[in-house]
C-alpha cells in the first residue's frame, strides 16, 4: 500500500513559496515554514502519469504551509501573505 500527498496551490501562492521573502507583515521578522499533514484515511489517489491517468490505492494525505513568526507569535497560511502587497 502506498502513500499519496495532496498539494494546492494558487498562481500567486507559488509566485510567494518560491520567489518572495518570508518576512512578517507585522514585526519585520523571518517566518518559519511550518507543514501540517491531515490523513484522510485508506482510498483511491487520481494522478497523471506518463500514460495519462493512473490510480493508486493506499493512504492520502492532505498537506498546507503555515507560517509563524516567533517574535509576534503570529501564524499566517500562505493564502494571507500572497494577497498582501
């Protein structure tokens, strides 16, 4: 049995995890990436493989980003700091 890992992101939530600085929008400090994993239990994963679509059977795991600052002690997805300016 396998594992699978779910990820989703936005154009602009990569553009941030990628390229931008992780920087606290209230303090000016640097933020910690912090994962946080939710099983969903025993099942099917749709994913594209070489030949199209293939399904895997085994646990999936959903995952998302936080980051916190350890100075405010303020924790912001990463859906919050794309959409600031």
């Amino acid at each position: 049995m396998g594992k699978s890992y779910s990820v989703k992101f936005s154009g602009a939530e990569m553009i941030y995890l990628l390229f931008r600085k992780k920087i606290c929008p209230v303090c000016g400090e640097k933020m910690k990436k912090e994962k946080k994993v939710k099983n969903l239990g025993v099942g099917y994963s749709r994913w594209g493989g070489v030949d199209g679509v293939s399904y895997m059977y085994g646990n999936r795991y959903k995952v998302k980003y936080y980051f916190n600052c350890e100075k405010c002690s303020k924790a912001y997805s990463i859906k919050e700091l794309a959409e600031r300016k």
